[in-house]
C-alpha cells in the first residue's frame, strides 16, 4: 500500500536540526543519499553507508515516513520573531518582478524572468499558480489569462509528469513573497 506522504520542513541551517534528532538518512536508487530525506523512527541501515537501507519509495510502500528538511538560506536573513510578522505582512513589490536584475536575486525563480515577464504575477495565489506552471506537467498554460490558468493548474493530470501540488506551490509562492521582502528592505 502506497502513502507517498512525507513532510517538508524548510529551515535555515538543516545541520542544526538533524544534530538535534536521532535519524537515518534517506536512499535514492543505487544507495544514493536523498538530498533531504530522513527518517526519524527505526528503518533497516545499510552498514555501509549508514543510511536507509531500502530506496525511500520502497521505504514508503512499506509504511515509514519520511522527513525532506530543507536548507533555506533566506531564513537566516530573519533577524528575529517580530521582524518576520513584519517581513510578511509587507505586500511584496510585485512590479520589481519586471526587474532582471531583481528576479536573478529570488529564490526558486531566479532564471524565470521571461516567463515571469510574460504572466505578470501579483499575488500569492498567481505566484504559487506561476510556479506550477513553470514545471513541465502544467507547461502548456504558459502565458495564458489567469482566468484560464486557474481553471486547470491544480487539476492531476492522467500522466506522471513533473508538477507542483497546489500546497508545495502556495509554500514556495510565500517564501519568494518573503524573500522579495527581504531584498527590498
């Protein structure tokens, strides 16, 4: 039985958290570590490498749960609790996205400026929608209305392609809002 859950958890210095909890590094094929996985309850280990001793997708049909703790340097751009609340209850400069030299500095979306050029997002919602359609399963609503867009954008499509659920998109679209915020200031 497939889950193909796991959690992401964004942070500023990930070495920091996994010196905090005991865990077993996730396996991509071929006994590759995941760049991010862990796991933080009991998994077969291989003595070798130390870690799962099962590819996380085998791991997941089996029924352990995976950790993606990500490295987000922009994090440590925060200075405190109360500069955050400021940070993001700022409306980002959306207009600075028509800016090269501003797009190049933004995470996620750095090497997107004509695509962004072209759609224009202002908002969240379009920026999580921008997102998804930067990846090849939603390519084809490049440079069409946002009308038309957020018809089908978090519809499955019937294949395995590369698309962003509407969850991750929404995170990513709030950290480059963030980050927009944080260069700006």
């Amino acid at each position: 039985m497939a889950h193909m859950a796991d959690v992401d958890i964004d942070t500023g210095q990930r070495d920091n958290i996994l010196n905090l909890i005991k865990h077993t590094p996730a396996t991509l094929k071929h006994d590759k570590k995941h760049n991010s996985g862990v796991y933080i309850q009991p998994i077969p280990i291989n003595p070798l490498t130390k870690n799962s001793s099962l590819t996380y997708k085998d791991a997941d049909e089996r029924g352990y749960f995976k950790l993606d703790i990500l490295n987000v340097n922009i994090y440590t751009e925060i200075k405190d609790s109360t500069h955050y609340e400021k940070l993001m209850s700022t409306t980002p400069p959306w207009e600075k996205l028509q800016e090269k030299d501003f797009v190049e500095q933004l995470v996620q979306i750095n090497n997107q400026y004509d695509l962004l050029n072209l759609m224009k997002p202002d908002s969240i919602p379009r920026m999580a929608m921008f997102i998804a359609v930067m990846r090849p399963g939603k390519s084809y609503l490049r440079g069409r209305s946002w009308d038309e867009v957020s018809k089908t954008v978090w519809k499955k499509e019937p294949k395995a392609v590369y698309s962003y659920k509407k969850s991750h998109a929404i995170a990513y679209a709030t950290l480059i809002a963030l980050h927009m915020n944080i260069i700006n200031e």
